[in-house]
C-alpha cells in the first residue's frame, strides 16, 4: 500500500507539471498491481517488479538461508504447473495457453509429478485424446470438400484451396487434414465452428448471428437449418411494433446476416425474400 500510495503521489505532480506527459499512462498501469518494488536506477520510482527484480530477490533470499542454490524465477513454472493442474480450480487447456505448448501431450508431462500421476489413467487420457484428433479430422475433411462454406475463416479455406501452390506443400490429402487439425483449434457451438483460441466471445452465447462475419468462424450445410430458422423468427418480429427504432435496426441487422450465410451456403436468393 505505500509503494501504491507513492504511485499515485507520482501521477498527481506529473499532472501538475505536464497533464500530457506519456509516463502519466505508465504509471497508472502500475497503481493497482500488488508486487511493487522501487527502482533505485530510475530515481526511486515505485513499478511492477520485474523478472530481473525477483530473480535478484530470490537469490537474495537463498544467500540468507545460507543456501548455495542460485534460486531463479523460472524454476516455478513446473511447481506452478502442479499447483495448478492439483486445483479444484485448474484447467489444462489454460496451462497449455499459458505456456504456449504446441500440444497438451507437453502440457500434462509439464504438470504432472510422480505421486499425481499415480492416480491417473493415462490409457482414458490418450483414448479421449485419440478421439478428438478423430473428430477434428472428420470436420476438416468436410470443410476442404466441394461443400459450400460461410463465416470468415471458412471463406478463408475456401479462397485458400484455390490456389493449388498451398495444397502443393502437402504430400498428400491425408498429411493435409492432419495438420490443419493439429494446428487448428475448433470447437462447436452449435451454429458454428469456433476456431478462435478461447471461447469467451459473446457470439458464442449471447450474440450468434456475429459468428457470420467474424474471422474465426466455420458455417456449413450443418449450421444451415439454425440460420433458416433463426432468419424466419426475426421475420416476423420485424414487424412487431413495439420493439422501438433500436429493436429495429438490431433485427434488420441480423435478418441481413443471416441471409448472406444461407446464400453463401447455397438458398437462392428468392427464396430469402422478407
């Protein structure tokens, strides 16, 4: 609390002298962080604990246990792992994007420990694993077909598979699927393929008819019959006559959206008239 306290005496003088000053910005992106330490290079200005800082503490640490371990910062990322993936709380798939690893074979050898994985039947894990992989195949062995593809990314695929030097890289179709899956995160939510890297996009749940235009959306012949039926009920509530000008122009807006995904994916356009 002092040090956060000496932050913000900082930002009040830095306002008195210049209101413009860029370092203002800076130093409000320090106020509320909880590990702060002063920096004695920078005329004891008060920041965010750097990985130099810790490592210099925890070395300071072991040297006054009388311990010859040369303690580092980064000798924490297996015991956070293990803490982690022990919690109530863990989430493998958060480990394996914080640590960037390619595959979540990486990520549970990075977080398991010998008493833990004792408990763990590791033939499930590969089996589920094996069926993912299975599954995820299947979906992009649909969308490098001849079926008519909507949303941002699957007009990505599409505009991609029309140049033959990108499928030229692959030594087979097999070989293709298998690394466009591997590399590809893809999960359903039920009026689309999401490949976006979290699933925390109100166009998941609250605001489906945004996954027509957004960059990491797969649409096929599969989604098709939720966009009919989605397009005919905003139709009809098209004409109700209490939803106010705002109601209005939302649904026009979604009635639009979803008529373009069923003309991508093949309805004539006649059919679509309101």
């Amino acid at each position: 609390m002092p040090y956060q306290a000496m932050i913000a005496d900082e930002i009040i003088q830095r306002r008195r002298i210049d209101p413009q000053d860029p370092q203002i910005a800076e130093a409000q992106k320090h106020r509320n962080s909880l590990f702060l330490g002063m920096d004695t290079t920078q005329g004891n200005q008060v920041r965010t604990l750097s990985i130099a800082s810790w490592d210099a503490a925890l070395k300071s640490f072991a040297k006054n246990c009388a311990l010859s371990w040369k303690l580092a910062s980064h000798q924490f990322r297996r015991k956070f792992a293990n803490y982690a993936a022990h919690s109530r709380f863990g989430d493998l798939r958060y480990l394996k994007e914080h640590y960037a690893h390619w595959s979540m074979d990486m990520t549970l050898g990075y977080a398991m420990d010998e008493s833990w994985g004792q408990h763990l039947d590791l033939e499930l894990y590969s089996e589920i694993q094996d069926e993912l992989e299975d599954i995820k195949l299947g979906v992009v062995d649909g969308w490098m077909g001849d079926e008519s593809l909507a949303g941002g990314y699957g007009g990505a695929i599409k505009g991609w598979k029309r140049e033959p030097e990108n499928l030229l890289i692959f030594k087979d179709r097999a070989s293709m699927l298998k690394s466009i899956s591997g590399s590809t995160f893809i999960r359903s939510n039920g009026h689309a393929w999401c490949t976006a890297d979290n699933d925390g996009c109100v166009g998941n749940t609250l605001e489906r008819t945004r996954c027509t235009g957004c960059e990491h959306s797969v649409i096929g012949s599969i989604h098709a019959p939720m966009y009919q039926r989605l397009y005919d009920e905003l139709k009809e509530l098209l004409h109700c006559k209490d939803i106010g000008e705002g109601g209005r122009q939302r649904v026009e807006r979604d009635l639009k959206r979803c008529r373009d995904v069923l003309v991508r994916l093949g309805m004539p356009p006649e059919d679509l008239s309101a």
